[in-house]
C-alpha cells in the first residue's frame, strides 16, 4: 500500500511540475508613440501618410513576427479611444556591395493584401533561395499607416529569437 501511495504522489507531483512549465518562445521586444511625434516615411501607403520606424536586429533570425496595434485618440466630443485598421510593411536595409556606401531598401513583407485586407501581425522568415529576404543581423525598417487624418497611438511588438534594438 505504502508503494502504490509513494507511487501516486510522485505521479503527481511530475505532472504538477510539468503543467507549471513555461511555453517555450521569445518575449516581444515593444516600442510605440503618438503619429504627431513619430517620424514621416518619405514612402506613402497607397498615397496616405506613413510613418517609419527602424530597428536592428542583433543577430541572425530564422523568423520573427511582427504586430502592430493602433488606437485613434478622439480630443474633441465624443473624446475617446478606438482601435483602428493599420497597414504596416517591413523593409531591410542592404548594400550592392562591400565598397558601397550607399544604403538601399527592399521590401520583406506587408500585413495586407491588394484588396486592403490587413491583419494583425506579419511573420517573415529568412529563405535561403533569396539572400535579400534573411533575416540577418543589421538594420530594417517598418512603414506604418491607419490610412486616417486623425493622430494616433501605436504599439509595434516583434517577436524575435535574437535581441532587437530601436532606433530614434
């Protein structure tokens, strides 16, 4: 009797300690603002305003997902706030080559489609038939608009295995 109760408290106790295990995955490196404060992207969306933020990548990233969330501040009645439809894309910075000064963009992804269709977050992952599409250490770039007039506050999270920095 003694080794089937030793037996079922230890049962226990396993599958007790194994439900408080934490999901394996990376936390999400943060930044937002306020549209009024934020740079303006020299790069439209569509012919609406766009804003830009860039930020490094510190390492190699098979994937990272990107998400971004967007809230229109009403000041005047009815004062208030209401998430709002964003389109976001994500651009790499890149060189020709090593004498090259100049730095140049390309596109990785965007969060819609060619009907305006968007969705709340973007995962981008390196492909090694494409050189400019890996996710490598260096700098990148996201545009983002709520395609509005009204300012807004955005919240952009990226999920990385690699540390990220922003960049003002």
């Amino acid at each position: 009797m003694k080794k089937i109760m030793a037996i079922v408290t230890t049962s226990l106790i396993i599958s007790c300690v194994g439900m408080n295990k934490k999901k394996k995955g990376f936390p999400p490196y943060t930044f937002g603002g306020f549209s009024e404060k934020s740079e303006i992207s020299n790069t439209k969306i569509d012919g609406h305003r766009a804003y830009k933020r860039d930020f490094k990548l510190l390492g190699n990233a098979k994937c990272i997902e990107i998400s971004l969330t967007t809230v229109e501040i009403r000041k005047k009645f009815p004062v208030g706030r209401t998430e709002v439809p964003n389109f976001f894309a994500v651009q790499k910075f890149f060189t020709r080559s090593k004498d090259d000064t100049m730095q140049y963009l390309t596109p990785l992804g965007k969060n819609y489609n060619k009907q305006w269709k968007s969705s709340s977050s973007l995962k981008l992952c390196s492909d090694g038939s494409k050189p400019l599409s890996n996710l490598k250490k260096g700098k990148y770039r996201i545009i983002f608009t709520t395609a509005g007039e009204n300012s807004f506050y955005y919240e952009v999270k990226i999920k990385s295995p690699v540390p990220i920095s922003f960049q003002d």
